[in-house]
C-alpha cells in the first residue's frame, strides 16, 4: 500500500503541479475558450497515455529512456515558446492580442497533454505488477495496494483543484503566470539534464566513452548526474511555489481593502476572505501531506529490514540432524537458523510456532517468488523482505505463492529434529 501511495504521489506532483497553474492562466486569458482547449488536451493526454500503456504492457516496442528523449524536446520546445508568449500575451493588459493569446493557450495545452504523457503510464501500468499471491484481483493482497494507488490519485485531485482556485483568486494577476513560469523553468532544467541520456548511453559510434559519468563529458554528465541524483529537488521546488501561492492566498484574505457601504457588504467581503483563506490551509494541508508521504512514508518503506541474528542449535554430527529445544521457539515469534555447508554456503531456515496449535511453521528463509530475501517480523506478523507482503503463520510450511519453501523436521523428545541431508539439500536457494 504505501509503495505505491508515494510511487504515485511522487511519478504526478510535478505534472499536476504544472497542468494546475496552465489550466487557471488560459482560463485567465481567454476564460470558457481557454478552459476548454485546454481541458480537450488533458483529455488528449490521457488517452494517449492509456495507448501507451497499453503497448508497453503488450509488447517490447517501447524503451522508456529512448522514448522519454523525445518527449523532453517536445517540452523543452514547448517551454522556451511559453515563455516568450508569456512575456508579450501572458498579462490582462496585453489580452487583446487575440492572435497571441491564442498561440499561448495552444502551446500550453500542448505542454500540458505531452506533460501528463510522460508521466501517467507508468502509473497506469502499476495496477498490473501489483503482487496479488495468485489469489487475483479481488484478495486482500490487490485491495490493499490498490487503496495505495487510488489514495494518492485522491489526494493529487483535491489538491489540483485547490491550487486551481488559490491561483484564480490570487491578486496581482502577475503572480499567476510568474509561478508558472517559475515552475516550466524548473522543470525544463531536470528535462534538460535528462535529455541526453539517450545520446550518451549509444555514444560509441561517436567515439565517446562507454560511461557517461567519465569526464570526456564535460559539463553536461555533470548535468546528467545532478537530475538523476537531485530528481527530488525539483518536486520541493515545485511544491515551494504552490506553499508561495498558499501562503500569498491567505495573507490576501485577512485584510479588506474594497470599501464597502453597508454592513452587509461588509459581511459578505468577511465570507470571501474565509473562502480564501480556507483554499489557502486547503493548499498548505495537501502539500505538506504529500511532503510526508514523499518523505516519511518512501522512507520507511525503502529502508532496508535487517533481519535478525541466528539462533544456536545443537548438532549431532553421528546421527547427522539438528536439534532445536521445542520451550525455544514456543512463544510465537519468528526464530532464525543457519547452517553453513561444506560449499561455504549459508542455509538459513525459519521456525515460528502457529496460533492456538501445538504445530510449528517451518520452512526455508526463502521462496520460490522472491528468491532468498528472507522473512521478518513485524507487529507480530510475519512477512517477506522482498515484496512486504504478509504470511498466513498457518500456512507457513505448505508450498505455494509467498510462503517459505518446507522444510521436513520432526518432534522429538521435547526437540525439534532437522536432518542435515534436508538442510544441505536447501543449498540451491541460498547459492
């Protein structure tokens, strides 16, 4: 779940950011005609992106970094344009140059469809490598990656249309499209950095060296390795100028500055500076949640889990097994074992008592899903390393989805009896 609330989350900010802050200057410009070119070209965007989606899910026709190489000259082209438009048609006064007002919004609706077709099939697709154990698309597994994924498309809503309003009602006119702009420079500097990825990664036929981080390059790997390293930096910048907006919005709306001749009217300016007051807070809360969700949540949920030391056991080399005192492993927590083969190598195997049963899970610290990440315990549950997905302790011990491969033992004299040969035999797993 919280994978994907930060995956998406961080995949969008920047776009709906942008597409938010073009969407209320055209509608400034040319008010239901910009409102409309403009919303036909998100739709424009979005379907496209579904295409997209679509082919890369089906087929192999479509390399993301060789494609995105394209996508960034459009939007660096697209900026720069804007930016001149802005300056000579991007003001109230300037208006009246119909013809230029019109090339503005049409470049801005452009820069809007190509910006959410960069950024919205990769979230599309995630839906489809959501980990859902073999059990399908209605198990609990789906269901709650799936309130992650729909949780951060939520939140990116209300807060596209509250920015939408803190940037309408915001005064002076300027401060609208100077965020804008603001915010296309920023992001044209990291398409900026990105753009020659593609080129230096098929640099050989240029004689250039394989890697793109060598000094040959000059200034720009230099740049290619600030974008990939301060990506992040980028979306703070961004979501900066959104806290600006806020912050501008509500300070705005604790004065009165219109006269006003009567009590009722005076009444009625108090509801509006409410109004923008409460769209600024609106703003200030949904960035500062998606702050901590870029932030805390991706940090919890990327960290790497250690998992814990292995136990002591006894070995009886004679009889050839392992014996593990049954009052060690009787309270209900996960227990580690390690073996170390003649090959050198680490056979790890886990042992945990089930609920209200006098039988145990055992099983290797590995899966035939995730290969030999391992398994830990949290809130006391027990759960894979790899794909954070959660085990049924009562079907630890029995083949299939996530679950540790089994691993033989008996009960005996108050031992639990592991063979060596089966021990030895886990050795492929953990090679």
């Amino acid at each position: 779940m919280f994978k994907y609330l930060w995956m998406v989350t961080q995949d969008l900010f920047l776009a709906v950011t942008l597409t938010t802050l073009m969407h209320v200057l055209l509608s400034r410009l040319l008010g239901q005609k910009g409102r409309a070119i403009h919303g036909i070209a998100l739709g424009v965007g979005v379907l496209a992106s579904i295409a997209l989606a679509a082919v890369k899910f089906n087929t192999k026709l479509i390399i993301s970094s060789h494609w995105n190489h394209y996508i960034y000259a459009v939007i660096l082209t697209l900026t720069v344009l804007i930016l001149l438009l802005t300056v000579l048609f991007g003001r109230k006064e300037n208006a009246k140059a119909k013809a230029g007002s019109m090339i503005l919004c049409i470049a801005g609706s452009l820069l809007s469809a190509t910006l959410i077709f960069y950024s919205l099939p990769g979230v599309l697709l995630y839906p489809f490598s959501f980990n859902t154990m073999g059990q399908g698309y209605f198990s609990s597994y789906y269901l709650v990656r799936m309130a992650g994924w729909l949780g951060a498309l939520v939140l990116l809503f209300v807060y596209s249309r509250l920015l939408s309003r803190c940037a309408l009602y915001i005064k002076p006119y300027g401060l609208t499209p100077a965020a804008l702009n603001t915010g296309l420079l920023t992001f044209a500097v990291y398409c900026f950095g990105r753009f020659f990825v593609p080129w230096v990664n098929r640099a050989k036929w240029l004689g250039w060296p394989v890697k793109y981080t060598d000094a040959a390059y000059g200034w720009i790997g230099d740049w290619m390795m600030f974008t990939a390293n301060y990506s992040m930096l980028f979306i703070w910048i961004m979501a900066g100028i959104a806290v600006l907006l806020a912050v501008l919005l509500f300070r705005q709306g604790t004065v009165i500055q219109e006269p006003y001749d009567n009590p009722a009217q005076l009444r009625k300016l108090k509801a509006r500076n409410r109004h923008w007051r409460r769209v600024a807070v609106g703003v200030l809360i949904c960035v500062a949640l998606c702050a901590v969700i870029m932030m805390v949540v991706k940090t919890n949920d990327t960290k790497q889990v250690e998992l814990s030391a292995p136990e002591a056991y006894t070995v009886d080399q004679e009889a050839g097994v392992i014996l593990v005192p049954m009052e060690n492993v009787s309270d209900g927590h996960l227990h580690r074992f390690e073996y170390k083969t003649e090959k050198n190598i680490n056979v790890r195997w886990i042992v945990v008592k089930k609920p209200n049963s006098a039988a145990f899970g055992v099983g290797l610290d590995a899966c035939e899903v995730c290969g030999n990440a391992g398994y830990f315990e949290r809130s006391g549950q027990i759960i894979c390393k790899r794909c954070d997905v959660v085990m049924n302790i009562n079907t630890i011990g029995f083949k299939g989805g996530c679950n540790p491969i089994p691993m033989p033992y008996e009960v005996k004299d108050g031992n639990l009896v592991f063979r060596l040969s089966d021990i030895i035999a886990g050795e492929k797993e953990f090679r």
